[in-house]
C-alpha cells in the first residue's frame, strides 16, 4: 500500500490550501492518521492528527488554522490550512494506520510573504 499527498503549492501568506492524501488501494482505511511537516534544517512534526474515535490534536502553532478531516466511510485524510503564513512552508506527509502505519510521499507547500 502506498499513500501520496497532494495539494501543496504556492501560495500568498493569508492563503488557504487544501492537502489530500490517498492509498493506493481502495480498501484502505483511514483510522488513526495525522499530517507531519518537516521544513528545510528541521526535524519532521507532528502538524495534526485524528484518531480512529474522531478525537483530533493540532501542534500549537497551526491551531484555529489547520482542520484536519476524513474522507467519507474513511477513504482519504485531508488537511484544510487556512491563514497561511511563511513559516508553514514545508513539506507535508500523511501518516496512517491501516493494521500498520504508513507514511505518505510529501506534498510540498511554500508560503510567501
């Protein structure tokens, strides 16, 4: 199984960008996943996450900006950014627990200021 992010870019600060992830198998489901970041010299974080009972945690930074979400009958994560700013600029992975984890390929997204 394989999961890929998408919907990074370019984008202004005070700009929205919506980041979707994907398994390569439809029958994946997405329990327990999370998005992490991880910006140029930085070690990757924990951006947000959402556990298989809907109860959902946001790094400090990103709160009241970042919603992290499920596709219906838990096809797909998402993660909706609001209010960007330049210190998001980052690549993006979804993790996911489906019996094991898997990490996603990144989606990078830059901010400019």
């Amino acid at each position: 199984v394989q999961l890929q992010a998408s919907g990074g870019g370019l984008v202004q600060a005070g700009g929205s960008l919506r980041l979707s992830c994907a398994a390569s198998r439809r029958t994946f489901a997405f329990n327990d996943f999370g998005w992490y970041r991880q910006a140029p010299g930085q070690e990757r974080e924990l951006v947000a996450s959402l556990s298989s009972g809907g109860d959902s945690n946001y790094a400090d930074s990103v709160k009241g900006r970042f919603t992290i979400s499920r596709g219906n009958a838990r096809r797909g994560g998402y993660l909706q950014m609001n209010s960007l700013k330049p210190e998001d600029t980052a690549i993006y992975y979804c993790r996911a627990r489906w019996g094991q984890w898997y990490w996603g390929q990144g989606t990078l997204v830059t901010v400019s200021s």
